[in-house]
C-alpha cells in the first residue's frame, strides 16, 4: 500500500513539474514559444471620447483616442505597476491634438535617453504610436 501511495505521488509531481514548463500552441503541432499561434490574433479595440478632465486608458489594446478640444489628456497606467503592457493608439480627430501622458514614469522615443512627461498626437506628427512599458518608463514608436 504505501508503494502504490508513493507511486502515485511521484506520478503526480512528474505530471504538475510538467505544467509548469508547458508550451502551448494554438494551430501548431510543434510550440517553439510559451505561446505559440499560427493564425490571426484578434486585440480589444476600443474608443475614449475625450472630456473635461483626463481620461485615463485601462482597457483594450488598439485604442483610437478621440478629444473633443486641443490638448485633451489621455493617461496611459503606471509604467512600474504594468511591465510588458503594450498600446496602439491613435488620435481619431482631424481637428483637435492629443496629449498622452503617464500616471507613472516617462514617456521615451525609441532609441533615445531623453524622456518627456507628455507627447502630443496630431495630423502629421505622432498620429499613431504603439507605446510599451519596460516596467518603468514608456517607450513610444510611431
């Protein structure tokens, strides 16, 4: 009896140390990453109408921002509490400039050391960014 108990311990430690250094593939037979698709991949698309005070961004992945004045702040969440977070955002208005900012940490261009607390987001200049935390800062790339 307590060989079967031991066996059957062993098998289920074998069995949970397995899991935890799984691979999934969705459409694959062979996963090379912990997250594997072979396919389309679909993000939640959203739309915040600027307003009188700032609008903080907390959902979604591409996000068409759309200010109803000048300089309507649209924040993006802490660097520091979201590492590995990444948007796509696009000012949707033709008439009106976005500001993007951050509850926490900075806003960096690609490539560069010198960060800013704000960029602003309007017909041919910054349009369209994908920001990405490193866990402190925003790196933009437009």
């Amino acid at each position: 009896m307590n060989k079967l108990k031991l066996i059957l311990i062993l098998i289920a430690v074998v069995c949970t140390a397995n899991y935890g250094f799984a691979q999934v593939g969705i459409n694959t037979v062979n996963p090379q990453s912990t997250l594997d698709i072979n396919g389309n991949l679909s993000v939640k698309v959203i739309t915040l109408n600027g307003s009188g005070s700032i609008t903080p961004i907390s959902d979604g992945v591409y996000i068409s921002i759309n200010p109803q004045a000048t300089d309507q702040e649209f924040q993006l969440p802490s660097a520091v509490a979201f590492p590995g977070r990444m948007y796509f955002i696009r000012n949707i208005n033709n008439a009106y400039t976005a500001k993007l900012i951050s509850a926490a940490g900075m806003l960096f261009p690609k490539n560069s050391t010198t960060g800013s607390t704000q960029i602003y987001m309007y017909e041919g200049n910054l349009r369209t960014v994908t920001v990405v935390s490193d866990g402190i800062n925003w790196t933009y790339i437009n």
